[in-house]
C-alpha cells in the first residue's frame, strides 16, 4: 500500500517494515510449537532489529505481546484445554522469554551503543513533540490518497502537516478485502487484528503519548495500523477460499465487468483534461469496482478453469494499478550522476581539522523550503549548498548536519551558533566556522578570516552550569581565546592551579584521525588548558605523556584537557566500549543459538530421558494452530 511505497524514501524503514510480517509469524510459530520456531524467531526478530529502525522494532514488538496474550487466553488455552493438559502457560512465557533473550543477545553489540547515545541524545528531554503526528483529517487519505494534499511548483503532492509517510491510502481492494473478514462469525482473531489497528492509528494521531519520548514522528505509528488492516485482509482471503464457488453466469459478468472498469480506470488516470483530484477520485472508484467484479467472477465460479496463482495474479494487479496512480509523483527520481563526489575541486572547501562551514538560520529555512520547478535544479543548488548531508559527499565538516541522534549539548551549541546573530561570532570562531552561506544566494559563501583552529591553548577558566554555561558563549564579552566556559559543579575536583588556570600554551603540530588525535603542547606554567573543539563524549580518553588524564566539558558541549608546565605529549582516542561489549554478547549469543539449532535438529524420542509414559504423547512437543 501507500505507507510501504512511501519507506521507499527511507531504505532502512523499507528493510524493516518488510521483515515485520515474517518476525511477526516466528513469533506465533514459536509461541504455538516451540522447539526449532523458537530459534527461528529470535534470529528473525534479530535480523529486523539490525535494520536501525527503533520505533518499527518497538511497533513489531507491541504486535508480538498481543500474539502472546492470545496463545495465553486465546487459541493455545483453548487447545490446552480440549486435550486436559497443564503448565500450557508457563510454556508460552517461556518460550516467549527465550525469544527476547535470544533476539536481545544476538542485537547487543548494536542496542548498548544505541542505548548509551540515547543517553545523551537531543531526543531526551521530556518534551513531547506533535508536529509530526497524523491530524485528523489525515483519517480521510486511507480512502482518498489527495484529501488534504496541495501540488508543489515541481508537481509533487504533500500534507503541509504531514511529511514523513507522503501517502497512507491502502488501496480500496485492501478495505474490500478486509471487509470481507468482518462478517459473522467473529473469530477473537479478527478482534486482535481490530485492536491492532486501532492502537496504531490512537498512536499516530498522538491521542496518548507515544511509547518512548525520543520517537519524533508518532505518525510511523500508522504502519501498525496498516499491518493490523493487512490481516485482516487476508482474513477476508482466507474465509473467500473456504466457501464454495456458486454459478458461472455470475462469474462472466464479472469477468467482463471487470476488464471493463479497469480499462476506464487507466483512461480516467491518464486523461490530462481531468482535474487531479477528479482523476483520482474517479481512478480510486473504478479500479474499486473492477476488483469486486473479478473477485466476484473468482468466486461464482467463473474462474475454476483458470490456476489459483493466475487468478491471485490478475487480483494483485488491479491492486497494484490502484497504488501505482493513487499518489502523482510518490517516487521522484534523478539521475545518479547526481549524487557523485566531486562538486566542489581539491582545496576548495576545508577538510576535517582545518575548519567549519555553518549555514545561517536564514539560509537553511530558504534551504528547507524554497521550490522549484525542475528537481533537478532544486537538489543541485541544495548540494552546492551543502545542505542536509550532502557536505558528507564532499567530505566538508560543518556545524550541524542530517543525524537523527545528537549530543544534546552540541545540539544547544550549534542552534546558537546558526541563530545568535552578532552575538555568536566569537562562537562561531571557537568552533572553527572559515565560511557561512550567503543569505540571498545560500550555494555561495562568505569567507572568514577569524575562525580559530581545532586545538587551542592558554584560556583562563569561567565556572558556570547548566543554562549558564550557555548563555555565557553569547555575550558580548566572551573571547574564546582567552576564555574557556567549564562546569562550576567539577569546580571543586579541580586544584588551585588549574581553577586559576596558566600561563601561555603552545600546540605544535597536530596529527587527526576520526578516532585519534595527538599534538605537541608546550605550556609557560602548571595549570594550562588545552580545548578542543570537538564534541565530549565519555567514549574519549585522553593521555598526557603516557598518563590517562581526565577530559573536562567546556564551552557547554567540547573538550578541555589539563596538562603541566613544559613540554607534553597530548594524545586522545575514542573506545566505545559499550559496542565492544555488545560485540561480545553477541559472539556469545550467535555461538548459543548455532548450538541450540543443531541441538534441536537432530530431535529425540517423545518422553525419552525424562520419566514420561512413552506411551503417550508429549503434548509440549504438539504443533498447534497459530493466530496467523
């Protein structure tokens, strides 16, 4: 449907939305058989959570509790009952414990750096952001793809309101399809796909607070809602599949009916003199009722000299036509050559080491929000830009830049430098910034002759905390060559000399890797401080001739170093021992599960080895019938 050619955009969501269902069916398989399932849902559930989409895993995992209170309450407890067996829940909580345990050790090595980066993210803050949550009147797009949507100069359609998922319409084949479950009987099957739909759209329309506070966009809640309308979906298949077929008559009306409605639905989608939303609309309702006419021809018999995949085929067709015209210009593309390194000539723009570039607040909204006609040119001018993260294409460092997780502190610093204005200018020298975006014309520069280097020494240190510490990097008296912002609350771990702060700091020649940095310091007296203007962060270690030495928070969100009178060596590299942990739960793990996977495979006697009647069967080894 629409919301999975909208992940399009976004391949990791495209790589996670579509290992939901298949971690989803493990799931049921494991909870319902145990044995080998319980494996292959670990390793499945793994899998979806190394595709790097946290909130889809989070989706995922709600989806799979609601399996586990089934198989306790639902189809496992009125199995266990027919046949008078016991301890059916302890076997389902287990097995659903092994799971978790199995998905989270094979994982580890990527959700404890994420956890730690979590930790000292801009996403935690206790506030609640909306802005990106679905309004009400996006409910009108599952059935009309173009309520609500306005064209822009380039012909795309967007919600101004709305713009991560540019289409939530499922396709009217789909709520046929769904319908079709809805009729009585009800099994509690079709209540959990009910129920699952309606948490995913209470969540995207924010109605109560999404399940953590650093998911930004509570409109990716709409997928479960789509997965949930899925089932039920195939629900409707499947009761279609178990009644019998009536006459033939029906079906060649249908048949014909259907060709027919199709055909008129491509005329009115590919007829310019139509309005858009008339186009659409009318599309929508044709390619509608051409699927109920096949479906009906399919299900009257009409279609019982054509194969069952062909009959699917022609079904999954018409869907498809549907969701291929329900959105104009859902997938725009441009050429490759348009993402090729290279735009700006050797020496042109600084390395990493040499200084910043900053775009201006008033330059990236015209960035953000300017159109034009030809895509192309729009995103040629947004790479001369070096806007969002092209400037990683050209291998130009900037302040800022396209991360959905940041340091909280260097996110503070970095709206201050973007927004301040006059004020910020020495912060935008601490931080290095050789050119700005021009505001009338943001694809060309403004050079600036006094940024500092990355490496500085000799500034006397100012204690304050918190909002403080901030506000002090934008007064009108703050040099950062002569001084360095730390925190009052380290104030009194630091001696007196240091408090105080030295003399003159010489930094010699300085040698930078991504994960390393050494420099020659030569400081007049004891007490000198060295500042780096890179982000602190604990993974960072820092020595001093040979000696570990603390690294000390300056300026709100950098790097200060303390070193003694004389000659030192600096040297400091980053270990993100959280990740080497990981990595070795994970080694661990993936040895359990290889261990556990021959174990199981190569099975054993029913009640064998473990004082049970082998005369009778071990009904914790019966396969049952899952929710799916």
């Amino acid at each position: 449907g629409g919301p999975v050619q909208a992940c399009l955009e976004w391949p990791n969501y495209c790589a996670a939305w579509g290992w939901l269902p298949w971690v989803v069916l493990a799931v049921d398989r494991a909870l319902g058989e145990g044995e080998r399932a319980v494996w292959v849902a670990g390793l499945a559930g793994a899998v979806q959570f190394l595709c790097g989409v946290p909130e889809l895993v989070l989706l995922t995992g709600l989806a799979c509790g609601l399996l586990v209170v089934w198989h306790l309450w639902g189809g496992e407890a009125a199995a266990s009952r027919r046949v008078g067996e016991t301890g059916w829940r302890r076997r389902v909580w287990v097995r659903a414990g092994w799971v978790v345990v199995l998905m989270a050790g094979l994982t580890a090595m990527q959700w404890l750096p994420f956890l730690e980066l979590l930790g000292w993210s801009q996403r935690i803050g206790g506030v609640r952001d909306t802005r990106w949550a679905l309004p009400a009147s996006g409910l009108a797009n599952y059935l009309l793809p173009l309520a609500g949507h306005e064209p822009s100069v380039s012909g795309l359609w967007f919600r101004a309101d709305q713009q991560f998922l540019r289409s939530l319409y499922p396709g009217l084949g789909t709520w046929f399809l769904a319908a079709l479950a809805c009729r009585k009987p009800w099994p509690q099957s079709l209540w959990a796909a009910m129920g699952l739909g309606c948490v995913g759209m209470g969540l995207a329309l924010a109605l109560w607070p999404t399940p953590g506070p650093w998911i930004r966009y509570p409109v990716k809640c709409a997928l479960l809602a789509h997965f949930g309308l899925a089932l039920l979906a195939a629900g409707g298949v499947a009761r279609a599949l178990a009644e019998p077929a009536g006459g033939s008559r029906p079906g060649r009306v249908g048949l014909a009916t259907g060709l027919l409605l199709a055909g008129l639905g491509c005329v009115v989608e590919l007829d310019g003199g139509l309005s858009a939303m008339t186009r659409n609309v009318g599309g929508r309702l044709l390619f509608f009722l051409a699927f109920v006419a096949l479906w009906g021809w399919a299900c009257h018999g009409g279609g019982r000299r054509v194969s069952a995949g062909a009959m699917a085929a022609a079904l999954c067709g018409l869907l498809w036509l549907d969701l291929r015209f329900h959105l104009p210009g859902l997938h725009p593309t441009l050429p490759a050559g348009h993402l090729r390194p290279g735009l700006y000539a050797a020496g042109e723009k600084p390395r990493w080491g040499e200084g910043r570039i900053l775009i201006p607040y008033g330059a990236n909204v015209r960035l953000s929000y300017e159109q034009m006609a030809s895509l192309q040119d729009a995103y040629l001018g947004r790479r001369l830009a070096l806007w969002s993260n092209a400037n990683l294409l050209e291998g130009v460092p900037k302040v800022g830049g396209a991360m959905t997780l940041r340091s909280r502190w260097t996110e503070e610093v970095g709206r201050l430098a973007q927004h301040g204005g006059r004020r910020a200018e020495g912060l935008r020298d601490f931080l290095g910034v050789v050119e700005t975006n021009r505001l009338d014309n943001p694809t060309e520069f403004g050079r600036r002759a006094t940024a500092m280097p990355l490496v500085t020494g000799g500034q006397q240190p100012v204690w304050a905390n918190g909002e403080e510490s901030r506000r002090r990097l934008t007064e009108a008296g703050f040099d950062p060559r002569r001084q360095v912002v730390l925190l009052a609350r380290d104030q009194a771990m630091a001696p007196a000399a240091l408090r105080q702060g030295g003399g003159a700091v010489e930094i010699g020649a300085v040698e930078i890797d991504r994960e390393r940095l050494r420099c020659e310091v030569t400081a007049s007296e004891p007490g000198g401080w060295v500042v780096i203007a890179q982000s602190w962060h604990p993974g960072w270690r820092a020595r001093v001739n040979g000696r570990e030495t603390p690294i000390w928070r300056a300026n709100h969100a950098f790097q200060a170093i303390p070193v003694p009178a004389g000659r030192s060596e600096l040297r400091l590299e980053f270990r993100d021992s959280p990740a080497w942990w990981g990595l070795g739960i994970s080694l661990a793990s993936a040895l359990v599960w290889l261990g556990g996977w021959t174990r199981r495979g190569k099975g054993r006697p029913a009640g064998r080895g473990d004082g049970a009647d082998p005369g009778q069967a071990d009904l914790s080894r019966t396969k049952r019938g899952g929710f799916l």
